[in-house]
C-alpha cells in the first residue's frame, strides 16, 4: 500500500513538473531545438558558438542564466605532437606534469601568428598559453565582470567562456569509453561524445602555483549530449536537484556557497550510469530522486565527489572540508529526516497537493503550458552574439531550404526573421530614385524587411512601416500600420502574458494545436517591438528610448506621427485617443516596464502637439512605474520640462 501510495505521488509530481517547472517532454525537445538551431546560424569561420548549461540542455528554471561558450577555430590543442600540423592554425600541446587532474597547462608547439607570444608566458625556452590574458582579451564593456572561466555582463545574467578546442578523445578520459556496461549511456551517444573531443575554458586550480598557466578540461558539449540522451524522468530528477539546492540548502546562508549544480548533475550522471533504464519511469521519480540525495550526503560525508569523466579528479577537493562540511552535514541530515518532502519546503513545489486533486485540468492544458513557457523564455531572444551581414545571407537562406527536417526548417526561418529583425545594417534612408544600384540595393532591401515578417504577426510588419516613414512615405506606412492593426486581437498571445481559459481553450483547438510553436508564433504572437541603435527608429524617439515597446503601441504612436506630418487634425488626436485607451487598458501590455515605455511615449506625443501639462503628466507615471534612471528616458524629459 505504502509503495502504491509513494508511486501516485511521483506522477503526480511528474505532472506537476511538466506543466509548472519544466515543461512537457515536447516542450523540452523544441526548446533544445531552437537552441542548436540559434547556435548554428551564429558560427561563423572564426567562432563556433554553444549554448551550455542548463539552458543549453533545455532546461529554463527560476534564476538560471545564459552560458555561452565560443570556441575559437584559429587555435587547436592535441596531446600527441608527433602530427601533422595545420600550418593556417596556432597549436598548443597539453601538458598534465604539475597539475591536478582535469587540469592542464597549454604549451606553444606550432605559431602563424607572432601576436599569441604576447598572450604566453616564457619558461625554459617554451611559451605556455596564459588563461588570464586570454580572458582579457575578450572583455568588453558589455562583458566587463570575470567570473572563473568566463566574462560576463553587468547583471550576471550573461555568462560567455571562450574556450578552445581538442578534436580527438584524451587520455585521461579513456576509461570512460569502456568503463559502463550498463544500458545508460548508448553506444551511439558515446561515440558521438568521444567524436567531439574536448574543450578547454581559461581558468585554473584556486591558490595553485601555476593557477595562471592551467585550463580546465571542460566536457560541456559530451554532458550536454548525455542529457539529451536522458529520458524525461530523468531529467525532472534533475530539475528536482537543482530546486534542493537553490530553494532549499541553500537558503543557509552557510550552505549557499559549498554547492553547485554542476556537483548535482555529476552526481546525477553516475547515478544513471548504475541504475538501468527501466528504473527511469514517473512513477519511480521519488525512488531516483531520494537516491540522488542520499548519494549526496554520502558524497559529502567522505569529502569524495568524482568527476564523471575523469574519476581522479575529486570536485570536492578544497571545497568540502572542516567546519564547511560539517554545517553542510548537518543541513543535508535534517533534510533527509524530512524524507522526500523535503522538496515541499520550495515554494516551486507548494501546490503540488492542489494539482494532484485536479488532474483533468492538468492534462488538458498541458500542450498550453508548453506555450506559456516558450513564450516567456529567454531561447527567443538569445542571439546577441550573431549578426547576420548581407554578404552571408543568401547561404544561410540556402541552408534553410536545403534543410530535411520540416521542424528544424520552421525553426531556422523564425531565426533568420528574428535575426533580420534586429540586424543593425540599414541602408541609408535619404531619396533613392536617382541611382539605378542604389534602387537595386533598395529592392534588395525591402525583400530582407519582409523577411523580418516571418518570427510574429505584427513587429516585421511595423518595421517595414517605419522604413516608409523615415522616408516621408507616410500614406505608404498608415496602409502597413491599418493592417497591423488588424491583427492586434484579443486572442492573440504575448510575451509574459497572462494565460487564461480562453487562451489554453485556443492552443488546444485542433487547427492550432497541430502547429508547431514557430507557426504558432507567425499566427498568434504579437512580439514586442525592439529599438536599439536602428535607423528604422523614428527621430522623434531616437537617443531618448531603447526599451521594448508593445506593439499596439507603437502601432498607434507611429499612426499618430503620420498624421502629424500630414497635418491630419483630427485624425492625428483620433490616434492619440487610441493610445491613451490602450494604456489606460492595459491591451498587450504585461509589464509594469513595458507600460513604463508606453506612458514614456504618450508624454513624447503630448509635447509634439505642445501639450506640456499632458507630457509632464505621463513622464511622471511612466517614472512611477519604473524609478529606474538608468533605464528610464522620462527623468531627462521632466527634468526639461522643469
């Protein structure tokens, strides 16, 4: 009876875990889809990039940031130095004497560029590649911050390691080929890991000697690949193992620093390694997790937690050790007095008993959750490492229509339309009519506009009316923006919406519900409106607003300037009517932020029409609802104003 019970209650946190933390199995593999996708179309000759991590394996959860690593082609490692050498490459020789296991000091063997000695440092007559210069070279303004292998942005949610590469399998990882006998991992995934070889990040071990001179031996492409090869409920253990350390253990404050995911994956890899497959069912989810977590303790009590690929390589060493292991010990010991419930204590997991009594619901809107959650993930918007010049862009359309598979084909289309969306190579706007190549260049111009129309229903549409307004074609874009318009429903979802039964009613009728999440978007989603540094900015905000607009409002201020321009009266304060309604509404706007810029816009509207009372009014809201200056152009216009 007690083992009936425990299995009920692992489904219905599987389930619980699908449609709240998670996502469905679907979801996952679009999710990782997309991923690959966006990652190939950003690699170029020079770089390859990877989405690793947790995001990278499909994975999104509460306080997860973006590791990216970019692999540099220029320059190769390789243990034996008896090969031939690519003369166009720089090469480095891996040299294991003196460090610890996983690490590796990196010495110049073969040079086509006397400018790496700059970046080496000389001992004995031999140049070994440094880790922090290397790091250096690649901090910017935007990645100013080093953290251990990587540089990262201002707010920590960017983590960007560039690494470099060994095509072929290590030594000091070749007992990993042979070493399972069981049914986890396949034969196939270890050939394809063993395949990729290994990378190498910038950072060495903590208070070493040489710690300037050392590189990581880093497998994230090999781990990433074995949690593709997880099945679902092994990856929700994970998921369950991530939420135990970041709601859990950690939340003591003398906990929160002793462990880390990676610890919990590793732990979780041998754990699949011993246990076989057919163990790996939800309703064995309980069973997998409480042996992850007595693993855990058992790990922590012998100070002892092998690396998977390389077993002598303890990742606990220096780490876990005196009073840090003992208050940790004791953390983990009352936890497991908790039994499996200790997973309760996260408020993630708080109503699973709600969701269990109501399981109709939860598989009906299942499908609908996996849209919730793509539309609010970060998967679509990661591609600030790509920019697609014109030069390249007809081999990247090449490669969409050559490609087999329909889904990864949708896939690449919405990518390339979201990357043309934000592209920042624009003609230059003034009159065209005189030149026959500069028309030429224009048509070809138009045509990338269009295919900017492809990641939503509206956003490209709105840029393609704000290249005719730049250009004083202002009857051209209010026929661009009516359409728009059109399209501006209210079933029509948005990102960080709140879904409601009509909306998971809408996903799940059959028309919609047998599309894929990328002609779900092309249909229903209304995408916000991004403004950076684009010469499609209207003057009226350019080096005042670089936020991201609702597009509903954008369409009604951009209907408004027209009629400005064309000193249409009534019309002009018809569009502004419309504005302040769909503020005053809140009609496709999800955020306090997002209504922040809209205030920020109905005040820009206001002084244009010399209403100061009125644009001071609507600075000060959009103030109120983000106080941030930094961020927010309306301190500037009240402070003119005063």
């Amino acid at each position: 009876m007690a083992e009936s019970t425990t299995q009920n209650t692992s489904i219905a946190l599987y389930h619980y875990l699908c449609q709240n933390v998670v996502g469905s199995e679907e979801h996952v593999k679009t999710f990782r889809m997309m991923n690959n996708v966006r990652d190939h179309f950003q690699s170029n000759k020079k770089w390859s990039f990877i989405t690793s991590g947790s995001f990278g394996e499909g994975l999104e959860m509460r306080g997860s940031d973006i590791d990216i690593m970019a692999v540099l082609k220029h320059i190769e490692v390789c243990e034996d130095t008896h090969m031939d050498f690519n003369a166009d490459k720089i090469h480095f020789a891996m040299e294991l004497d003196d460090t610890q296991p996983g690490f590796t000091k990196l010495r110049l063997v073969n040079r086509n560029c006397p400018s790496i000695l700059a970046d080496c440092k000389n001992i004995a007559s031999d140049y070994y590649f440094s880790n922090l210069s290397f790091k250096q070279r690649f901090s910017t303004d935007t990645f100013s911050t080093v953290h251990g292998p990587c540089v990262s942005d201002e707010d920590g949610f960017f983590d960007y390691a560039n690494c470099l590469h060994c095509k072929f399998w290590i030594k000091p990882a070749i007992h990993w080929v042979t070493r399972s006998n069981n049914s986890w991992p396949r034969c196939d995934v270890k050939q394809s890991i063993v395949k990729h070889g290994v990378l190498f990040v910038p950072v060495g071990v903590k208070g070493s000697t040489q710690e300037e001179l050392e590189w990581r031996i880093s497998f994230s492409v090999g781990e990433k690949l074995l949690m593709y090869s997880f099945t679902h409920t092994q990856l929700l253990c994970y998921a369950l193992m991530k939420i135990l350390l970041k709601d859990v253990i950690a939340l003591d404050i003398d906990c929160k620093e002793l462990l880390c995911s990676y610890f919990m994956k590793t732990i979780l890899f041998w754990i699949c390694e011993e246990l076989p497959l057919s163990k790996w069912k939800p309703e064995n989810l309980i069973f997998c997790y409480m042996r992850c977590f007595r693993r855990l303790i058992y790990c922590v009590e012998y100070k002892v937690c092998p690396h998977y690929f390389i077993p002598e390589n303890n990742l606990f060493e220096n780490k876990i050790q005196g009073q840090a292991q003992e208050t940790l010990l004791n953390k983990l010991y009352i936890l497991k007095s908790y039994g499996w419930q200790c997973i309760l204590l996260s408020d993630q997991i708080s109503n699973l008993n709600v969701l269990a009594s109501d399981k109709s619901k939860e598989t009906r809107y299942l499908d609908a959750m996996s849209v919730k959650r793509l539309l609010d993930s970060q998967t679509l918007s990661c591609d600030i490492f790509l920019n697609i010049v014109h030069s390249v862009l007809e081999k990247v359309i090449y490669k969409v229509l050559s490609t087999k598979s329909s889904k990864i084909k949708y896939l690449s289309t919405y990518y390339l339309s979201k990357f043309c969306f934000k592209s920042e190579r624009f003609l230059q706007l003034e009159d065209m009519s005189c030149n026959k190549s500069i028309y030429k260049e224009y048509n070809s111009y138009i045509s990338t506009l269009l295919l900017k129309t492809r990641h939503d229903a509206v956003s490209g549409w709105l840029m393609l009316a704000s290249f005719f307004y730049k250009r004083k074609q202002y009857k051209t874009a209010l026929h661009i923006i009516q359409y728009s318009l059109l399209k501006c429903t209210p079933e029509k979802l948005h990102p960080f919406m709140q879904f409601s039964d009509i909306h998971c009613e809408l996903v799940n009728v059959p028309v919609f519900s047998e599309m894929t999440y990328v002609q779900l978007c092309k249909y229903l989603l209304l995408d916000l409106v991004i403004f950076k540094i684009c010469k499609l900015q209207p003057d009226e905000l350019q080096k005042e607003i670089y936020e991201l607009i609702p597009p509903i409002v954008y369409s009604h201020f951009l209907r408004f300037l027209c009629h400005y321009h064309l000193k249409n009266s009534r019309q002009c304060w018809d569009s502004l009517r419309d504005l302040q309604l769909t503020i005053d509404e809140n009609y496709f706007i999800a955020t306090p932020i997002f209504k922040a810029t809209s205030f920020y816009i109905l005040g820009r509207s206001f002084q244009l029409l010399g209403d100061i009372e009125s644009a001071s009014q609507a600075f000060l809201q959009s103030i109120e609802l983000n106080p941030y200056k930094r961020y927010n152009s309306s301190f500037r216009k009240v402070s003119l104003i005063s």
